[in-house]
C-alpha cells in the first residue's frame, strides 16, 4: 500500500512538471520532492499525529529539499515546490465538502471546507516558515 502510494505521488509531481514545462532532466527530481513530501506525510498520519500538523511538516519538509535542489541546479526553487506540493493539496476534500452541499448536508460540508482550508493553510505556512528559516539562517552566514 505505502508503495503503491509513493509512485503515485512521484507519478503525480513529474506528470504536474510536464504541465508548467519543468526542463526534463528535472522531472525525475520533482517527482521525488513530491514523493518525499508524501511519505513524511504519511509517516506522521500513521503515528496518530493530526493532517493539517502533518501537511505542515510535509509541505516544510518539500520546501527545504526544493531550496536545496534549486540551487544544486540553479534553477528557480518554485520549478521543484510546485510539483512537490501537489501530493499535499486536499483536492479530494474540497471535492467532497461540495458534493456535501449539493446534496443539502452542509453540516458536514462546513466540516470538510475548514478542514480543506485549515490544509491549505498548513501548505502555505510550510513553505513560508521554510523560507523564513532559510533567510535567517543567510543572513546569520553573512555576519
């Protein structure tokens, strides 16, 4: 199962390059950021720690491989953090909590948004706290 899940997500975050015309050189590498960040996902779901703590540790986690990455290969950090972040977007959620409107629960349909919005914010705080590291940890090097 953990398997199958790791190639989908690498499968999904190279086949994501393809689409914004990642070089192709590139493609395996942002089919691995994806992958990477999914199994640190997964790896704190299974230990019961909550989804939006763990989208957080992912998407941070996606954030400093893809830093690391850009400039291995001088490139732009975004060409591996977009890719890498697909695996984490809570498409099937947000899919779900509108269906849950559509049908009159919107009970569970405000359930399922928050949930998909607390997600998404977890996504964003992930790659800007990574980035706030990252230029602090510049700007003590330099001094």
């Amino acid at each position: 199962m953990l398997i199958e899940q790791l190639v989908t997500s690498f499968i999904a975050s190279a086949a994501f390059g393809l689409i914004f015309n990642v070089p192709k050189k590139l493609l395996a590498h942002c089919g691995f950021v994806g992958m990477s960040g999914w199994f640190i996902y997964i790896l704190f779901v299974q230990y019961d720690m909550d989804s939006i703590f763990a989208t957080f540790v992912a998407a941070f986690f996606v954030a400093v491989v893809s830093q690391a990455l850009a400039r291995m290969y001088k490139t732009p950090m975004t060409i591996f953090s977009v890719s890498g972040i697909i695996p984490l977007v809570p498409g099937g959620l947000a899919y779900e909590a509108m269906r849950h409107v559509v049908v009159n629960d919107y009970n569970m349909a405000i359930q399922l948004a928050a949930k998909a919005f607390m997600i998404s914010g977890a996504i964003a705080m992930g790659l800007i706290f990574s980035e706030v590291i990252n230029q602090m940890m510049k700007t003590w090097a330099s001094r």
